[in-house]
C-alpha cells in the first residue's frame, strides 16, 4: 500500500571551502607554512611577494559562490568576464624588489651532526669482543631484539624459536643465555635486561663495590618486591641496620636509570623549538599583542596569468584549445583568490581570539602569577568574539603565546570553575598550584594521604572533596603518599 506523507527537514551542511578554512585555522605557525607551499606548489597562479593594486574587494563579495561553478554545468569561456581577473599594474611593486649581497660576504654554513644510532653503536661495542661466526650472529640477533628502552622483553626459549624461523640460526638456551652476558657488559648499563629488576641489578654490578652497593644488591635481589612498596620498616627489621645505611642503599637505587636505552635514544632526537603563533609584551603598562609576522604571508594573483588572460582577450580568433585554457586559469585564479581570502580571515580569526583571551586574563599577564589566572572556558570567549565555540578551540590548539614569562600553550589558560568558601569562583589552575606547593612542602618521611590533603585545602579556603584531590595529583603526575615516601 503506498502512502504520501510531507516532512520538512532542517539541515545545515559546510562548504568545502569553509571546511578547508577551519583546518587553516587549527594549523599552528610551523605547519601552516608547510600548508603554505604545498598550496603554492599545487597552483601556479599563486605568488608570494607584495602588490599594491591587489584588492580582494575587486573580485565582489562572492568568492565563496563562483566553487559552484564546478559543481554545475561547463561555464563557456565567452562567458567569463576577463576584466574582472585583469590589472593595469603592468609591473607590481614586488617584481621591484631586489635582495643584493656583495661578494665578500661570509657564507655560513650549519653544520650537521651525523649520529649513530642505538643499535648501531651496541653492534659496534660487541666488535671489541673475540666471537665466532655464529656466535656474532646471535649477538646481532639479540641486539635487535632489544627495544628503544634498552629491554629485551621475550623469554630466552622464544627467542632460540625465533632465530631458528626467521634466521635459520639453530641454537639452544645455555648458547644464548651465554651472548646475553655478554650482552650485558655492553653500555648503557643495564642494556638487554628482560626487566627492571635485572636492569637495576646490570647497572649496580657494574659500579665499584661498597657496602651501601652491596647492601643495594642483596635488596634488589632477595626484596624486590618491599622495596617497590617502600616497605622501609620491614627492611630495616629483615637487615637489621640503622635508617642511615638503609637511606644509602636506597639512594644508590635511586640513582639508576630505568630505561637505559631511553636517555641515549634521546640525545640524538632533533631538538624541535617551539614557534609561537602570538607575542604578548607590556608596554607603558598596557599589554600589547602581536601576530606572528610568519602567519601573515604576502599572496597575490599571478601576473603570468593576468597575461594570458589579457592574451586571451585580444585575440579576435579564439580556438577551443584557447578556451580550454581560459577554463582551466579561471579555475587556479578563483582558487588563488579564495585561499588568499581564507588567509585574511585565518589571520583575523586569530587575532581576535587571543585579544579576547589576553584582556580576559589581563591580571596574569601584567603579573605573571599562575595563581591570578580566572576560570575561563571555551564559551567564555566565544561569546566576546561572536564565534562559534568550534572555531575558539581551534585557536587554541596547539597555537603558543610569547609572554614576559615565558612560552606558553594557549589552552593551558582555559580552566573550570570551582567556588570557594566565600562563595567566589576561583580557577581550578589556582588550586593545583596550592595543592602541589602543599606536596612539595610536606615531610617526606610521613607523606599526606590524599584525605588529609583535602583538609588542608579546605583549611585555605577551598572545600574539595579528596576523589577530586586524587583527580588533581594525578593530572600533576604526583604518585599516592606511599610512593612519595623517603626515609
């Protein structure tokens, strides 16, 4: 049985062109510039540089709905008004622009540096050892094995299994328990350990004996498992010394590295320096806010293709493959003047967001005291700005202000509300920092469980539940208060 019924729908669907718009707005300064020659390579009718008579207010107010054409029908070429793409500049001021260096100039290179990494330097180390065909390459098999924290994290038998597969290397257990002590003496300490307990135990053996070292190893070996609880008491009961020796082994303990291949694989990491998208400074007193001169780049149309379209102009016989051509540069003009337009309005969308949030936390900027940073939330600015809440958070992600104070992550300043015993609305920012000054200043013997946390904040001023309490500790990465304890 057929039925005809009516319904009305409300839908609302993005552009792909405002779609392109929001990622350029969410790109930090570093990735917009690569975002920025990828667009130059893929059209040639774009330039950088500088051109007095370009204005966007030439080409109307309806950039976004010439993309339609594309969608729709072929658009013939004796329809499309060439004035509108042409310039009576015949040459632009940046085509005048010369950058002139003398011959005696210094050229200066940067050198760079050529590391080895990891596992190349282990292999490396095992050449000072007298090994056989096959037993260097089980060693290079083992060294393989292990991981950029300098474990190898598989049982002896599956790897015997493994070489005997993959490598066609046939051993038994006795063969490579004996490479992996080699293995051992390789540095960092404590590389190819199956665990911590081995790591730590490497590292320890490998240091001139003493009796706090000795006193390290025999815990490390016999109780592992109380010293990872920090079960100090039972220690000193089981040993029977005095606090001070044990706080000497403890510390020898402590002074081992967990991940020895970690801190080697670190040091050769290319150091990425953060570029700030904003620059904060106070000047007479007032804050004054600058854009990154890297995210306002100098666009403009083309000349080489104005040409052709005047070209295309003055012809009187006009070919197909002429008209053809026509299409194809209406097409790279359009696309150039929208992305110069979304770059406008990428730049302005920046701007008035991080005003918005520098003026909101005026106090902090002027002083620099994390503790006078106001609650603040995404719809906060979004309502000064009269953006959508989307579009606020773009900004501020991964988007860096330079401050008098240092550089900081934009959204690190958004934080909720929480009311103090005054009734007033204080930042959750404010009371972390109190919370990880009370940690930092309490007795380390007799760490503060996280309940008597909660009473000393509520003491200052700031009723807080103690899960809210662990909530907190956890985001500052602070362990529990056992973890926490010294002797």
């Amino acid at each position: 049985m057929l039925k005809q019924n009516l319904q009305l729908k409300l839908s609302q669907k993005l552009s792909p062109q405002q779609i392109q718009l929001m990622k350029l707005i969410q790109l930090p300064t570093q990735a917009f510039e690569q975002r920025l020659k990828e667009e130059m390579v893929e059209n040639p009718a774009l330039e950088t540089g500088k051109e007095d008579d370009y204005d966007m207010d030439d080409f109307g107010s309806d950039t976004y709905d010439e993309y339609d054409d594309y969608d729709g029908d072929r658009i013939e070429a004796d329809d499309i008004n060439i004035d509108e793409y042409l310039s009576d500049d015949e040459i632009p001021n940046y085509k005048l622009q010369a950058n002139n260096y003398s011959d005696d100039d210094e050229e200066r290179t940067m050198p760079f540096a050529a590391p080895v990494s990891f596992h190349q330097n282990l292999i490396d180390q095992l050449n000072t050892f007298i090994l056989s065909e096959n037993e260097r390459e089980i060693a290079e098999f083992l060294v393989g094995s292990i991981d950029d924290m300098g474990y190898i994290r598989r049982s002896v038998p599956d790897i015997v299994d493994d070489m005997a597969f993959t490598q066609g290397i046939y051993t038994d257990e006795k063969t490579v328990e004996n490479i992996l002590h080699i293995i051992h003496q390789l540095e960092p300490a404590g590389v190819g350990a199956r665990d911590l307990q081995e790591c730590l135990l490497l590292q320890l053996k490998h240091k001139t004996p003493t009796p706090s070292i000795e006193l390290a190893i025999d815990i490390l070996e016999n109780q592992f498992d109380a010293f990872t609880k920090k079960h100090y008491d039972k220690l000193l009961q089981k040993y029977d010394i005095k606090q001070d020796e044990l706080r000497k082994a403890v510390d020898e303990i402590e002074k081992l590295n967990p991940k020895p291949g970690g801190s080697y694989d670190n040091s050769l990491k290319a150091v990425e320096h953060v570029v700030p998208d904003f620059t904060i400074k106070i000047v007479d007193g007032e804050l004054e806010l600058t854009l990154n001169g890297r995210n306002a780049p100098e666009l403009h149309i083309s000349k080489d293709y104005q040409e052709m379209l005047q070209s295309y102009k003055d012809s009187r016989d006009k070919s197909s493959q002429q008209k053809d051509a026509v299409q194809f540069i209406k097409q790279k003009l359009d696309s150039a003047k929208w992305f110069i337009d979304a770059i406008k309005q990428r730049q302005e969308t920046l701007y008035v967001t991080m005003n918005a949030i520098m003026h909101y936390q005026e106090e902090y900027f002027l002083d620099g005291d994390e503790a006078k940073l106001k609650p603040m939330i995404l719809k906060d600015i979004a309502d000064l700005v009269g953006l959508d809440i989307s579009t606020v958070s773009r900004v501020a992600n991964s988007k860096y202000v330079e401050t008098p104070y240092g550089t900081k992550l934009i959204k690190d300043f958004f934080s909720e509300a929480m009311k103090n015993d005054q009734g007033e609305d204080v930042s959750t920012i404010e009371i972390k920092k109190i919370l990880q000054t009370v940690i930092e200043e309490e007795d380390k013997r007799k760490p503060l469980p996280d309940d008597k946390l909660a009473e000393i904040l509520k003491d200052k001023g700031y009723p807080i539940a103690r899960r809210t309490i662990a909530k907190y500790r956890e985001q500052l990465d602070i362990p529990v208060a056992r973890m926490r304890k010294r002797i």
